[in-house]
C-alpha cells in the first residue's frame, strides 16, 4: 500500500527525523470526543488535528455539512501543527480511516504529497501492544510549506450534475446502502440519493479495522474500471475520502465532490431518488 503504513511500521519509523504523526479522531455529534480521547491516550508525539475547527469551514446555506475551510487558513493551521516541505506526515484516526482520508486528502489538494495513513488507526497500534501517551505534544510550527494546489481531485455540484449526463462518467455514492436507498436518514433532513449514482458503502471495506488488500481493492472497484470519470461523494466529505483513498491505492482517478448529498438536498431544482 502505497498510502497506508501499518502498526509496525510506524514503530520503526517513529523517531525518525521529519516523521511528524497527526492525531485526526473525531466522532460525528460529539465535538469534544477527538480532543478528549486525545488526551486520554495517543501515540507518543502525535499532534491533535480538530476536524472540526481545521478540516472543516463555515456552514453555509450549500456546500453541506463539512465544507472546506478557507484553504490559505488551512495551510496557515497544519504549517502551525507541523507540516512543511520536509515532513513525511502519518495521519491516524481511531481506526476506520475516515477522519485521517479527510486529512490526507485535504493535505494532497494543496500539493502535499508525503502522506500516509496508519492502518488500523490507534485501535490496531493498542491492539499490537504499542504504547500511548498521555503527555500533550506541543507542536514546534513548521518551516516553509509550499502550496500547489491540485483542482483535479475536486469536482462542484454543476460538474456532478453535467456528470450524470454523460455514460462515461460514474457517481459514487460511500453511504451505507440503507442511507442509498432512502429507508433511512439518521443524519440529513431528506433521504434518498442523487438520481443516477450508483452505491459503494465506505464500510464494506474497513469493518473492524481491517485494510484490504490490493486484490480485494481491484475486485471491489472493478466494475468502474471502463469510466473516464468516477466522482466520489458521501454525506458531507469526510467518509466519502474513505473510497477515493482505496480507488488510488489501484490506480484509479477519483474527484470528490465534497458537499456531497447535504449539499445536493440544498437545491429545491435537485432531484432525489429512492430505492436502488
């Protein structure tokens, strides 16, 4: 894998010089659980990353739930927490790679490419008997950080919605199939799903922590190999990273569409589309 790293790894590699590991938890519904499970215990060294004061903006009437914040303040944040030109920056979260794919794809946006994710998150590391710590690391603010800013990985609601125009394209929807189908919206005001979308649940793939394998990747995804164009999305931008990480991992080319389906329901003109 080229963007995971597994327990073990990280414990070779921890004190290596430039190694800097970002602490991403977050729970949906309870601000205060990253910064708390935080303190309890990390990975010695780690830098606690809020996703919801850095990784996320302001919520507006569209752009959904978590939308990006104003990118040159993101960069003036994660260059306080650290990162710069010479970090190899490992990202974790609690182990279902979601917080840390927001992480590692807003890092890979802005042009920061030495990025990965511990497989397993803190769960695993605790799992193979790896300490942690309780002492707050205090970030020492990082050297220059260069900023190219990658727009081809991002895609905006009128490019979905030309997107469903055109068979070469393919709209992925990451929710779990009961959200897909509209049985069940536990989180937005409508239920259902974008007409035309086709679902691959974020979940099928990282169930108990686990990382799938390369072939597991070419066999789940194989049915989008013929698009010229995949566009992923979720509910707000955050697990929907999930797939668009897995989708790289063998080669493919995905775009985010990061309001995702909280933002689609903000436009009355949006259809909505129930069942499979």
């Amino acid at each position: 894998m080229k963007s995971i790293v597994s327990a073990e790894w990280l414990v070779e590699n921890l004190d290596k010089e430039g190694v800097l590991v970002l602490d991403a938890r977050s729970e949906l519904g309870n601000p205060s659980y990253g910064s708390d499970a935080y303190k309890e215990g990390h990975i010695e060294g780690a830098v606690y990353v809020s996703v919801e004061d850095i990784l996320t903006g302001e919520v507006k009437k569209h752009g959904g739930r978590h939308p990006l914040p104003d990118m040159d303040e993101f960069v003036m944040n994660i260059n306080k927490l650290g990162v710069d030109d010479k970090s190899s920056v490992i990202v974790y979260d609690d182990g279902d790679l979601s917080n840390a794919s927001r992480l590692w794809w807003m890092l890979k946006l802005i042009g920061k490419e030495d990025v990965r994710l511990l497989g397993g998150g803190i769960k695993k590391w605790i799992e193979k008997g790896y300490p942690v710590s309780k002492t707050i690391a205090y970030p020492n603010p990082g050297e220059k950080l260069t900023v190219k800013m990658n727009p081809s990985i991002e895609v905006s609601i009128e490019e979905v919605r030309e997107a469903l125009k055109d068979p070469k394209s393919a709209v992925i929807d990451s929710r779990t199939a009961e959200r897909f189908r509209g049985e069940v919206e536990p989180i937005d005001k409508v239920a259902g799903h974008i007409p035309g979308a086709v679902n691959y649940p974020w979940t099928d793939l990282t169930e108990g922590e686990r990382v799938p394998d390369l072939d597991e990747l070419m066999d789940h995804f194989k049915p989008l190999k013929g698009f010229d164009q995949l566009i992923v999305h979720c509910g707000s931008g955050i697990t929907g990273t999930v797939n668009v990480l897995f989708m790289e991992e063998i080669g493919l080319k995905p775009k985010l569409y990061v309001g995702g389906w909280s933002d689609w329901i903000t436009y009355p003109e949006n259809e909505v589309a129930t069942g499979m």
